[in-house]
C-alpha cells in the first residue's frame, strides 16, 4: 500500500509536467481542427473582443446595460447619448448571470454608473453557462475569476480553451481589431450592435415552459445583492419578444420571479409591437424595433426611473 | 440444443438492450453468425490468440478479421438504428447506393473534411491492440520492460489525448439564438 501511494504520487506529478508539455506543444504547434476542445472564437459574434476593449477606457457613466444579445442589440446607445446620457452596453452573447457577476467584479467600481439596466431574458436562466463562458474567455483578459468560473461551469472545452487563452495572454501578443462591420452587423461605439436586415415575420415553435438553472439563479441573487451593497440603482427589463416567444414562456412563474428581486419592467406589455415590421427573427429587433422599444423605454426611465 | 440455447442468449442479450425490435435483430444476427462454427462442432476451435508468434497475421487470418470486422458492423447498423425502418433505409443506401455516382461525390467531400487527426487515432490506437492483443487489456503489459519515463511518457499521452478528444456535453452554439 505504501508503495502504492508513493508510485501514484510520483506518477501523478511526473505525468502533470508532461502533460502540461504536451498541451504547451499543441498550442504552439498544432492547428485548432485537431483540438476539437478548443473553442477559438477570435472574432466574436457579438463583437465582445471589440466592447471589453472599449470598456475599459471608460468610467463613470450615467447607463450601464447588462444582458445578452436582446441588450446589446436592443439598446441603441446613440438614443441615449442624443438626450445627455452616458451610456455603455456590456451585453454579450448568450450572457449568463455567471458572466455578467464576473463582468461586474472587473468593471462595476470604474464605471460607477448611476443606474443599471439588467435586461433578463427567460432563457438565460435555464442556460448551463459554458458558451458565454467560452466568449469571455476568448476576448477579455483571463484571470482568477475566469478559472473560478470555469470550475462552477465544470467543462472540459471551458477548461482547455481557458488554459489556451491563458497562454495566448501570458505569450502571444493580442488581436488586433480588423472590422467594425461583420456580415450584416456593425458595431456602435458604446457597445451597441446595429444589424442591417430586413424584418421577418417568424412564428416561435418553443415549448411552453420556463426552466431555472441553480448557478444562474445564485448568480443572478448575488448580482443583484452587489448592487444594493454598492448603493447602484438598477432595474430588470425584459425587452420586446414576438407574441408567439412571449406566449411560450411561463410568464407567471417568470415574471413573479423576478418581481421579487427588484424593480421590473416587461416591455412586452408597455411597448406595442408589430411581430412583422419590428422583429427579424422571434426575439430579436430590427432597427426600427429598436429605436421605437427605446424610445417607449426613455419615457419610463424619464418619468418613473429619473436619474437626472 | 445448442443452437437453440445459442440463439436465446443472444437475442435476450438484445432483448437486455431496450425493448426493441432492433436489439432483437442484432441479437439474433450475432446468433446467426455462430451457426456455421455451431454446425460444424469447430466453435471451440478459435480461441487462441491470432498471429500468436508472429508480428502479422496471415492471409487467412486477415480475410478471417475482416470477415468478422464487417459482420459486426453490419449488425452494429440494426443496435444504433432507431427502429427497423430506419436499419432498412440505411442498408438500402449503403449496398443500392453503389449505383448512385453522386454518392462518391459526397464521400469524396466527406473524406476532404474528415479530421485528420482522427485517422491518426485510428492508427495509434489500432497499433496499440495489436501489440496488446495476448493480454486481457491491451496496454497490461505493453511496456513492462520500458523504463519507468517510458512508460510516464506513454500513459501521460494517453490521458492527453482523452483530454483532447473526450466529447463534452454537447453544446450547440446558441450565439445565432442570442
């Protein structure tokens, strides 16, 4: 047993180095199609590389939005920009409340901003986490929070593309930004993505229901518990869907749910939308969607929400 | 009698599967596969190892592997189809499919983009049953009389390569959801 214990040991470190080594070798020399665990996303669907390069130039703000992709391309923020507010968008794809807890750890205290918009998406709940890990990780900088993240995620992809961009970070020098515009989406300063598309009318097939994650929930309760202890002023929105995406979610269990964790806006119920000329796919805005939800969202943050 | 207990071993080792007419068949196809040892009393006959002290097999042996190799699979259609139509469907495409000239095409367009690293792990790791194939498993005893950072090296590349091809929970990226 003894002898056991001491070969397991040995082995155990012996096999760390090499391993180690071998994951150095196929980073510097073999090509992304043979580490299938890898996911590289370079240049994000989202333009996250572009936003969390952005934000960190910038305190001090009047608006700071959260969410995912019904954030940042659902708050435009030249809207609030033209009538005197200072306003980023930190959204990001399939952003999960896992990841908008690190975004506030790295950025919240430099911001500062006077109120906070945490758009809140049904789906988001349910989410397991690993892609909106997988974004962050591949364009924001890696550090402890990361690696905290990925244990609670618990994936081997999360795992290796972190020990991946952990040594791109430590090693390689940084992207730089090639394109603003990719495909049919063009990124605004401010965060905000602007997609040029015509509406489309698309009937939503999803299962009616609504599911909660036990990460996300804790993540989402702390989120909120770090902007009462920091005294931000914030509220939940949950941008404009189409009525057949609306109709699918268990709005009771949903919307109770989240009432109870602060002030909450459904903009499904304030902002009368047309499922064909404001949306281009069941959940996500065209333009004018987007300028008409905004629009109808100043109005409730002038009269009910007044910063200024 | 011994067919007959033959043939209820392997199809109740399919029935043990699921309750589908499937893994009745791929049950039953394995029996089938027995019978003609079973007939002739030589099932007994092959149970040594193959190319015993050789480093390649023979001739025989290799058109005996192959054989086995393509009956296994062929039944492996029936264990992983959905229900019998679907087994029907494929075994429709794979033999009358050879007619078809546009399905070379797309084997061609398949193989272009098939993972290359993937063949070398077909490779590797048929060279190691190979060597392994006179113990229970086959890297028991593949590197008794190496020495021991050998043998680290070795094991440390095997954990490696499940790290890096291991299938993780299946994630379809949802960004054109989000």
């Amino acid at each position: 047993m003894k002898r056991f214990i001491k070969d397991f040991f040995i082995f155990s470190l012996v096999s760390s180095l090499i391993l180690g080594l071998f994951f150095l070798v196929g980073f510097e020399l073999l090509p992304f199609r043979v580490m299938p665990n890898i996911k590289y996303i370079g240049e994000g669907y989202g333009f996250s590389d572009i936003r969390f390069k952005e934000v960190d130039t910038l305190n001090d703000i009047d608006i700071l939005f959260l969410g995912s992709s019904h954030a940042y391309r659902g708050f435009d923020t030249r809207n609030f920009d033209s009538i005197g507010f200072r306003a980023f968008n930190l959204g990001s794809s399939a952003q999960t409340h896992d990841e908008t807890q690190i975004l506030l750890k790295r950025y919240l205290k430099e911001l500062n901003p006077k109120l906070v918009v945490y758009e809140v998406f049904p789906n988001v709940f349910k989410n397991s986490g690993i892609e909106s890990n997988l974004d962050l990780i591949n364009n924001d900088i890696v550090d402890y929070l990361n690696f905290k993240s990925a244990l609670r995620v618990n994936n081997i992809q999360v795992y290796q593309t972190l020990a991946h961009a952990y040594y791109k970070q430590k090693f390689k020098s940084q992207n730089k930004i090639k394109s603003y515009t990719r495909s049919n989406d063009t990124y605004i300063k401010g965060g905000y993505v602007e997609k040029a598309i015509k509406p489309k009318y698309t009937h939503s097939t999803s299962r009616k229901g609504w599911e909660l994650n036990e990460l996300q929930k804790s993540s989402f309760k702390q989120n909120i518990e770090m902007f009462n202890s920091e005294n931000i002023k914030y509220i939940l929105v949950f941008a404009p869907v189409s009525s057949s995406y609306y109709e699918s979610i268990d709005l009771k269990k949903f919307n109770n749910f989240i009432r109870s964790y602060g002030n909450y806006y459904d903009f499904n119920r304030i902002s009368n939308m047309n499922d064909s000329l404001h949306f281009y796919d069941p959940h996500h805005l065209t333009q004018e969607g987007v300028d008409k939800f905004n629009t109808d969202f100043i109005h409730i943050l002038k009269d009910h929400v007044l910063i200024k | 009698m011994k067919v007959r207990n033959t043939f209820i071993i392997f199809v109740v080792s399919g029935f043990w599967h699921g309750a589908n007419w499937t893994f009745i068949v791929w049950g039953a196809l394995n029996a089938i596969y027995f019978l003609p040892l079973l007939l002739r009393d030589k099932n007994r006959v092959h149970t040594g190892d193959i190319a015993a002290n050789r480093l390649l097999p023979s001739l025989k042996e290799l058109k005996g592997m192959l054989i086995t190799f393509g009956l296994t699979v062929l039944a492996w259609v029936f264990f992983r189809a959905e229900d019998m139509a679907h087994a029907g469907q494929f075994l429709m495409d794979l033999f009358l499919g050879l007619a078809d000239y546009m399905n070379y095409y797309k084997t061609y367009r398949l193989l272009y983009n098939f993972n290359p690293s993937l063949v070398f792990l077909i490779i590797f790791f048929y060279l190691i049953e190979w060597f392994g194939r006179h113990n229970d498993f086959a890297i028991q005893k593949l590197l008794k009389n190496s020495p021991r950072i050998i043998r680290f090296i070795f094991y440390s590349l095997l954990i490696y390569l499940i790290f890096n091809f291991m299938v993780a929970e299946e994630t379809p990226f949802i960004y054109f959801q989000f």
